[in-house]
C-alpha cells in the first residue's frame, strides 16, 4: 500500500491559519492526494483531494508541491470544530479503497 | 446532504455470538466498504464490496466475517463467532465510481 508521511501531532490557535504536511515522495503520476479527517467519535470525513494542481474548496485548501512529493492542507482559519485527527492518503489509480495511516492529531486552542 | 446510517450505535455480545452490523449507504451509491477501529489504534480496511460481490479484502477479513446487500438499501458485516479481538469501532462507507467515500459514524461493537 501507498505510503504517506505527517506528523503524529499539531497544534494551533483558534482564527489563526494551519498547516498540516504530508510527505508522499514515491507518489506515481496518477495517484491522487486525498485528505480525510476525523473527529471524535465520529467515522471520517472527506476534506479535500488533488492531483497536480492546488485545489480549493468551502473546507479548506490543498497545496501540492511542483514535483508532487508532498503536499500540505490549509485551513485558513481554525476554529474548535476543527480539532480531530487529518489522515492525508495516496489513493491509488483504479482503487477504490483508501488505505489510512496514524494521520496528525490537530488540536486547536481557544 | 445524504448521510450514511448504520445501526445500532453500541452492540454488547459475548464471546462466541453471532453479530450482524448494519448500514444503510447512499442511495446512489455503487461501492461499499466496512472498515474497523480499535480503540487508539488506526482506520483499517475490512472489505470492499461492488455489483453484489466482494472487489476486494484484507487479511483481517477471514472466514468469519462475511458481507451482505440483502435488499436495495441495506449493506450488512455479520461476524459468526465474535471473539474478544473484535471489539472495535465498525465504519460502514459507500461511494460512486472514484468520487470521496462516505463514512458513517459507526458501530461500537464490544464483546465481553
């Protein structure tokens, strides 16, 4: 299964800006970054994914570096709600499945 | 916004019973997944399960679990024979073709 990267954990301040790395260096040209998170007692949550170009939407954003070795997902302005484990996820061409690694553990301070 | 419900929310059995957890998927939805947490540990995959059939398992996936469409809504994980190990949160996830999968928010299953 695809490998990825992150930190075991991260923490911010409640309105400010996060920035969660994902380090997915033997990523192949058509595998997409797919970013889910998951907060307490709840199942996952989809976020955000892309392929080559950065990628916005109502959650967050997705930077993905030019050689796509690595990525990180912005959120531009946590807030409490925002605190749970971000799993970034190699999902791999034709695969339906997602495969989650220990993901980052994001806690946000009031 | 179409959610993915499974029931019940918290299963006690004792060692050796049969389980059967259920989901009920998006309704447009072709791919369906069980995935299992144990507690502090990491998402894992279960079984993948596409046009009545199983697409793909993990090792975890043995002869005692088996997976089920019973009806045009309803998607079920039964376990034969729980044992002590199986003790574990049960995600229930569906999807269309390559689109983001759809969790739900689980199944507490705890065997005494």
């Amino acid at each position: 299964d695809a490998k990825t990267t992150q930190p075991n954990s991260m923490e911010s301040n409640e309105e400010e800006p996060v920035h969660l790395p994902c380090n997915h260096s033997t990523i192949s040209g058509t595998d997409y970054i797919h970013w889910y998170r998951q907060l307490p007692s709840q199942g996952p949550e989809y976020v955000i994914h892309g392929l080559t170009s950065n990628v916005n939407n109502r959650m967050a954003s997705l930077a993905i570096a030019e050689d796509r070795k690595s990525s990180t997902l912005i959120l531009h302005r946590a807030t409490l709600r925002d605190a749970a484990v971000y799993y970034c996820i190699e999902k791999l061409q034709g695969a339906q499945k997602l495969v989650f690694g220990q993901g980052t553990r994001l806690t946000i301070n009031p | 916004e179409p959610e993915v419900t499974q029931t019940p929310s918290h299963q006690v059995t004792q060692m050796g019973q049969e389980v059967i957890l259920r989901c009920v998927p998006i309704s447009n939805h072709l791919y369906f997944y069980w995935y299992r947490q144990i507690l502090g540990q990491k998402v894992e995959f279960l079984v993948s399960f596409y046009n009545n059939e199983i697409s793909e398992k993990s090792e975890i996936f043995d002869d005692q679990f088996s997976v089920e469409r019973p009806d045009g809504s309803n998607f079920t994980l039964k376990i034969r024979s729980t044992k002590l190990e199986d003790s574990a949160m049960y995600f229930c996830a569906s999807s269309r073709n390559n689109s983001p999968l759809h969790f739900g928010n689980g199944t507490r299953l705890t065997v005494t």
